[in-house]
C-alpha cells in the first residue's frame, strides 16, 4: 500500500516519500536492498509516529515541537504555522522541514534493521531495578518515566537539534548567560 504524503493532509501517513527515503540512505550508504518495498513503507510509517512522539509532550515539558499544527484537520504533527527554529527563523508552514524528512529516514532504517524496536511493549513494572548476584549489586536507573523506555537515536536527536524546544528543567548546556557583563 503507497505511503500518502501530502503536508497538511487528512489522511497522511507519513512524512517522508519512498523514494526520498531510499535516496537519503543511497547518499549515507545504508545498504535497504534486502528489503521490499513494502516493508520500507511500514518502516517509514512507524518511523513517522515514533519521530511525531520524539517532539511531542515530556513528562517534564508540556510540548516539544516550536508552534502549533498548520491545520485542526492535519493527520501529522507536520508542517507547522508559526514555527521557529534555534535560530529564530521561521520554518515554512506548507512543507515538512528537512530535518524532519531526514530524521523519519534515519528512524526508519534503523527499524528496518532493528526489528521491533521503534514499537515494542515495555511494562514499567516488570523493569528489573536493581539486581544482586553474591557481592555484586548493580542499581539500574529508576525507569519512572515512560520516556526512560523509549529508544534512544543520536543521530534522530542530532537532526531535530534545531526544531525541538530544548528541556531547560534539568541539566542544559544552555549558557547564554555566562560571561555575560552588563
């Protein structure tokens, strides 16, 4: 079944085209030819939801993506009207950034020779916390947080660097500050 990519559509289910999807792995040398069509396509379509919820809502932020839905009627979380990025630029309201399109190929590659990964199950309560085996005892981080399950994906978070509003409630790189004399 063909993805459908119209920005700003109804009954759009993904970000990103095959064929950008199979040029963007083309030009990094990810090697797709083991797979169908179709399963890049389902690929690209978890890939899609898993970056949408990357910049969505945090336990600690309220949202993750700068502005807001460019339409009510919009499927996607992209594109977006009144957006900026890092910079303060603003992002085009009618196109999908390609930071966007790109980090939904990474994700969907990654998928692809992971899978499983971008969608499993994970039950908080069945997280082993803490184990001990003779002398040893080693204490895992506390997992309280549905995010502490979610995958992690440098190379997605690189991309989305310059989209995302950064989580300035815990420890920040975010100086802008320092060394400041008035």
């Amino acid at each position: 079944m063909a993805l459908t990519v119209t920005p700003g559509g109804a009954s759009d289910d993904a970000l990103v085209e095959l064929a950008d999807f199979q040029s963007y792995c083309d030009a990094r040398g990810y090697d797709y030819s083991a797979y169908t069509d179709d399963q890049q396509e389902q690929a690209i379509r978890r890939a899609t939801v898993w970056v949408e919820g990357v910049g969505g809502p945090t336990q600690d932020l309220p949202k993750r993506w700068p502005g807001k839905r460019a339409s009510a009627t919009q499927r996607r979380q992209w594109p977006r009207s009144g957006a900026k990025d890092v910079d303060g630029l603003a992002v085009p309201d009618d196109a999908i950034p390609a930071a966007i399109q790109d980090a939904v190929c990474e994700a969907a590659f990654y998928d692809l020779e992971n899978p499983d990964v971008l969608h499993s199950q994970i039950t908080p309560t069945d997280v082993v916390k803490q184990e001990k085996v003779d002398v040893i005892s080693v204490t895992y981080a506390d997992g309280s947080k549905p995010a502490d399950y979610r995958p992690m994906l440098t190379a997605v978070n690189d991309l989305l660097a310059s989209l995302l509003i950064p989580d300035l409630t815990g420890p920040s790189l975010y100086m802008q500050s320092v060394g400041k004399t008035a």
